[in-house]
C-alpha cells in the first residue's frame, strides 16, 4: 500500500522488509524509490523516510538522519543517504562523512529529477 501525501509530509515512512542496505531518504521521494524497488525487483532495499516537511526546516534535516541512522542502521550491511544538501549548508554532508554512510551529491532532492546530476559519492 503507498503512503498518502500527508503522512510523507508530516510522519515519513518506517523501513520494512529484510534487506541488506537501508536507504534514509527525504519523504518526498518516497513514492519514486518505492516505485524503483518494486519495479526492479531490488529486494535488497529497506527504505526508511523521514518527514518531507523537514524541507522547511534544514537545520533540522542532519539531526534526524544521524538519528535515523543510529536508531536503525546497526541491522544493515550498508547505509546510503538519498537526500541532497537540500539547504543544510553543507551540514547532512559532513554529518554523513563522520557517520561513515553514503549519500547522493546535489543541491536539493528535487535535482535528482534533472538528467545532470551526478554520480553518487561512495563512503569511505
């Protein structure tokens, strides 16, 4: 079943499945990489959303991943961030960076959309 608008907006989505690598992504792309999972079989993908309202708050976006990733990434092999900087200034990334995780390169998630954006950057 697909999540509604309003609680991508307001509550995100929790991660489901038994899969290896858990995606921590912004809500509003939720439906798109949902979409792709089922679509390509990757059985292999949790995803986890956090509230696409944090958009209107991005001193708020790195808190919540760290903790997205503290309070769940332990039971992965692999955790990958499918947010953009999205207004943090700079901040998600570094926060990735400290936290060993992966994360898409990119002004905002929306820019995920374009046909130029670039190649996500692995963590080390």
């Amino acid at each position: 079943m697909q999540p509604d608008d309003a609680t991508l907006t307001r509550d995100g989505l929790a991660p489901s499945g038994r899969g290896r690598v858990l995606l921590i992504a912004c809500g509003a792309l939720a439906r798109e990489i949902l979409a792709l999972i089922g679509q390509n079989g990757w059985d292999h993908l949790d995803l986890h959303c956090l509230p696409a309202i944090l958009h209107n708050r991005p001193d708020r976006i790195a808190p919540a991943v760290e903790a997205a990733v503290t309070a769940r990434g332990a039971g992965y092999e692999r955790v990958f961030v499918v947010y953009a900087d999205c207004g943090t200034g700079g901040d998600l990334a570094r926060t990735c960076e400290r936290l060993g995780v992966g994360m898409i390169e990119g002004p905002h998630c929306y820019a995920f959309y374009e046909a130029s954006r670039p190649l996500p950057r692995r963590a080390k």
